[in-house]
C-alpha cells in the first residue's frame, strides 16, 4: 500500500508540474559539446605552437569581422538563455491541474475544470444565471466572484458552502473566498 | 461521491433556472404604474438602476388630477408605496428606491368606465 502510494506521489507530481527533462538534456548536450571542444583546443594549443597563434588569430579575426554591436546582442542573448534556464532550475513549474487520490485511483483535474464546478453550483445557490459567476483557481485557494441580481440579495454563507461542497465532491478541500460584487446587475 | 453530485441541480420540481429580463421588469414597472394612477403605460416611462446591489426605479408619468383630490406630494407617495409592495412582491426584487417625477398634468377622462 505504502509503495501505492509512493507511487502515486510520483505521478501526481509529474501530471502537475511540467517536467524539465528537455531543456536539462539540451544544456548538457551544449555544455558537453562546449567542454570537449574547450579541451581538445587547449591540449592542441599546448602542444602544437603553430596552432595556437593560428587560433588566436582566428578569434581575434571573428571579433573583428562581427563588430562591436553583434558581440553585444550575442552577449546579451546568451544572458537571456543563462536567466531562462536558471528560472527553469529555480521555479516549480506548476501546471494548472490539481491532483487528488480518491481510494485507489489518483485523479489530476484541470483547474478550469475545478473553477466551473464551482462557479455552476455557486450560480445555482446564489440565483443567478451562470454568466454572472467567475471563479478562478489558486494553487490552494477558490476565488468565486459573484454579480448579484440588483435587489436580490445573495446569501453568502450558502454559496459558500455549495462552492466548497462542489470543490469536496470533486477530491479537493481548498477553501472556498466568496467576493460579490457591489454592483449588480438589473435583470 | 457520485450521489451527492447528482443530487444539487434536481433541487426543487426539476432542473433549470427562470430568469426575468430587464424588459419583463420594465414592463411590470409600467403596468403597476398604471393599475396604482390609472395613467395608460404609454405616458409612462421607467428606468432601473442599481444602487449598491439594490434596486432603484425611476417613473416619469403625468400626474392624474381627478375628483379625489388630494396633493400632488400625496398622489406620488400614493404610487410610490403601491409600487414598492406590488412591484417588489411580484418580482421577487426588493426596491431600495423609487423616484417619481411628475412632468405633466393628466385630467381623468371624465365618464369613463373603471
């Protein structure tokens, strides 16, 4: 059973975040590349003389054929892609789903699909058309926006608790925040 | 689990949702209006709004001037608190305010059958 459920962990978290396998393989593909070039050069340059002025020749000519503002657009392209795989590295990368083990299946929702439960069983027990309810999921929290029917008010307690009652039928106990909004609507 | 979901949306006779549009609500307004002044709806113009999430009605309608006397202030809280209760119950929205402005004189017909 313990096993199960490691496994499922494991599942759970790989359906909900996005995996980094690509860009981790593509960099160390580069940076093998870059390495082995660096130490085949610099063995070659040790030992062979002529080589080595022949190289920096070479690079110095590079430079100088580039110009100026070419090295600092590929300067600065090469920061972007080092910040981009360092926020890769850093950031959980969550995708919009939630996960959940009911019994003996792991279940992964989208949260668009978790946000309109709610807001259809939010519509249902405020008494307004579904139009007039939002809701958006946070990675533990339910925003349910409402726009009340002018001069009908909305009970909050019970919205409340439908939204939260959708989100518990659905495998999930994220709390439920009920914002209705000042002005309604005239229908 | 599969129970409970089922169960919410056949609350009640069954499912489905009844909804009242701005129109049906203005033609109400008209019609209320006209069963408390005797004032055909064509005289009568109304407008919602929405104040905080409560509901304000403006009507525009001549004022009658028949043999019941009575002022002019009187005559409108005459149709102002017919209007809150007949309105309001049958629309099932509670209205915070109802304002009345008179912009002209209607004489009542007179022999007419009411």
């Amino acid at each position: 059973m313990s096993d199960s459920t490691q496994v499922y962990r494991r599942v759970m978290r790989r359906e909900t975040h996005s995996p980094r396998s690509v860009s981790a393989v593509i960099a160390a593909i580069v940076l093998v590349l870059v390495l082995l070039a660096a130490l085949v050069g610099g063995i070659w340059a040790a030992v062979d003389g002529a080589f080595r002025a022949t190289a920096l020749k070479a690079s110095s000519q590079v430079f100088e054929t580039l110009g100026n503002s070419w090295v600092v657009a590929i300067a600065v392209l090469l920061t972007v892609v080092a910040l981009w795989l360092i926020l890769l590295a850093i950031l959980p990368g969550r995708k919009r789903r939630h996960a959940t083990v009911a019994g003996r299946v792991a279940l992964v929702i989208d949260d668009g699909v978790l946000a309109d439960g709610a807001a259809y069983r939010a519509a249902h027990a405020a008494g307004v058309p579904r139009d007039q309810v939002s809701a958006t999921v946070a990675r533990n929290r339910v925003d349910v926006r409402v726009t009340p029917i002018s001069g009908v008010s909305v009970n909050q307690g019970a919205v409340t608790r439908a939204a939260a009652e959708e989100m518990r039928i659905l495998g999930s106990n994220m709390p439920v925040n009920l914002h209705v909004e000042d002005r309604g609507v005239i229908a | 689990m599969t129970s409970t979901g089922a169960e919410d949306h056949t609350q009640g006779p069954g499912p489905g949702q009844t909804r009242i549009e701005r129109r049906a609500l203005e033609r109400l307004a008209l019609a209320v209006a006209r069963d408390a002044t005797g004032t055909p709806t064509n005289a009568i113009a109304v407008a919602f709004a929405d104040e905080q999430g409560a509901l304000r009605a403006t009507l525009t309608l001549p004022v009658t001037i028949d043999r019941s006397g009575g002022t002019l202030a009187e005559r409108g809280e005459h149709l102002r608190t017919t209007f809150l209760e007949r309105f309001g119950s049958l629309s099932g929205r509670s209205v915070h305010t109802v304002d009345i402005r008179f912009d002209g004189i209607r004489r009542a017909q007179t022999g007419r059958v009411q």
